[in-house]
C-alpha cells in the first residue's frame, strides 16, 4: 500500500457486538473521525444509561415470559 493509505481493521466476538451495537459502533467511529480530521469535536447523540434497561427488565412479567 502507498504510504499515505491506511486500512482499518476490526475483530470482535459476538458475544461483545451484536448487528446494533455494531452499527452504533461505526457511526460514532466516523463521526469522531470526520471531526478530528476538521479539529473540532465530535457532537454524539446521547445515549439511554444502562441503568433504565435494568429498571425495565426488573419490571417485567418473568411468569408470563417463561409461559410464552
């Protein structure tokens, strides 16, 4: 490869990324790279803690889950 081409590989399991996680990974991945190649900051959309999934799965019907 010329000296001003890079390639960028990733590796994961999928036990760490799923096809959502993946996507959400390589649209900030760009948005980082696309404001540091203009020397601004990147601007992230904020994202739900994981805590509010938690609250959300502790309220739901493990009963009616298991039956389905």
């Amino acid at each position: 490869m010329a000296p001003a081409v890079w390639q960028l590989v990733i590796s994961f399991h999928h036990v760490l990324l799923d096809g959502w996680s993946v996507r959400s990974l390589f649209r900030e991945a760009a948005r980082c790279y696309e404001a540091y190649c203009q020397a601004h900051e990147p601007s992230l959309e904020p994202v739900r803690p994981f805590e509010d999934y938690i609250a959300w799965l502790s309220m739901q019907d493990f009963g009616k889950a298991e039956a389905f």
